[in-house]
C-alpha cells in the first residue's frame, strides 16, 4: 500500500531534521571538544555521511528520502511526483531544517536558535557548493534509472562524507539544509548572506545533474539491443 501524503510529509520532515540536527550536533561537539581543524572536519563529515545512510534506509520506502530541496526539484522537473505535492515536500523540508537546527542547539546548551556568523563566500566556494549538490543529484537519478536504488543510501552518505574533505565547501548540497544551518552559533553554520548563494549554486548544479543524467538515461531501444 502507497503512504498516505500525511506519512509521506513526516516521514520527509523527520529524515531533513536528523541530517541537520547531525551537521549542527557535531560543530557544538567539535567545538566542546576543541578538536584540530583537519579532526573536526572528519567528524563532522563522518557524523552527517552516517545519518545519511540510516535516514534514506529507514525512510525512503515511505517518502522516497528526498530530505532535499534539489532532489525534489528533479523529481519535479521529471514529472516524477506533482508538483503540489513537491511544493508540500520542499516545505517540510525546511521546516525539519529548522527544527534540526533547535534540536543541535539544545542538546549543546546554546540558544534554541541564533542567527550564524560564519561567512563562506567566493567564487571556488560556490563551484564547490554546485559540484557537492550536482552530484549528489546525479548519484540519485542515474541510480534510479538504472535500477540500483538500493544503492542509494550508501552512495549519498559516502559522497557528502567524502564532499567535506575534498569539495571548497564542504559539503552542504542541501537548500533545506543550508537554511538549517544558518540558526546555528555553531561552527558548521552560514551567515545568510552566504546562505542565499549557496543555494542559488545549489539549484544550478542540480539542474546540471538532471542535464547529465537525462542524456545518460537508458532508453527503450538501447536497452533491447
């Protein structure tokens, strides 16, 4: 039986808050720690790859685990799922972004929410944001195209663990995410003024993915050769 809408919406609400509540729950504890720089971003990155791969395994057979704005607008544009319904989707997802953000707060002691001061802005930093997102994006549809969706889960927590080390940065692909991280003092935060950047290269990098992933799409006649 197909999950109600109502299932479906928490179910996307629940898997956005875990992911940020994650990234948010590991700057306070990095910080609390006082681990080195290279140290901090391993465990940030370990922390948010893992819940990752939990939130999609345990929730992608009621909503589909997008958990992503970028996702969803993919799934739009491919008239994988209506667009009244990914209005309602892209919505619960920023409100589970919120309320992720409250949760890393309080665990941590610090205001429920705070605005974020920490600037990440240029042009390298950018690009990396729309690689990180684009291929997040990618990985999920040619997965699903070519019939692996069961690799999903793995393959999006390794790639955002691995994005924050190797990406300029680190990893957010995630518009709902993003959002989340600016009610945040802590160090995985994002100013706003760099917040809306991020995710206008967020958006751009997705719709290069669904680009690259459309002309990789197996087709009727090739798949019968």
């Amino acid at each position: 039986m197909r999950p109600a809408l109502s299932q479906r919406l928490l179910a996307e609400f629940l898997g956005t808050a875990l992911i940020v509540t994650g990234v948010i729950g590991a700057g306070h504890m990095v910080q609390d720690l006082g681990a080195s720089p290279a140290l901090g971003l391993l465990m940030i990155g370990l922390s948010v790859g893992f819940i990752i791969v939990l939130a999609i395994s345990m929730l992608a057979p009621i909503s589909g685990a997008h958990f992503n704005p970028a996702v969803t607008l993919a799934m739009l544009l491919r008239k994988d799922i209506p667009p009244g319904h990914a209005g309602l989707y892209v919505a619960t997802q920023f409100v589970g972004g919120a309320i992720g953000a409250l949760v890393g707060n309080v665990m941590f002691s610090a205001p429920a929410w705070s605005i974020s001061q920490v600037d990440r802005s240029g042009m390298g930093i950018w690009l990396g944001e729309a690689l990180a997102t684009g291929g997040l994006v990618l990985i999920v549809l040619v997965l699903v195209d070519g019939d692996r969706a069961a690799w999903i889960p793995a393959s999006v927590g390794m790639w955002v663990a691995a994005g924050h080390i190797f990406t300029s940065s680190t990893s957010f692909a995630n518009p709902a995410v993003t959002f989340g991280r600016i009610l945040s003092g802590a160090i995985t935060g994002i100013a706003p003024e760099s917040a809306l950047y991020f995710i206008i290269f967020q958006l751009l990098g997705a719709l290069a993915a669904l680009g690259v992933a459309t002309v990789l799409k197996p087709t009727l006649s090739a798949a019968t050769r």
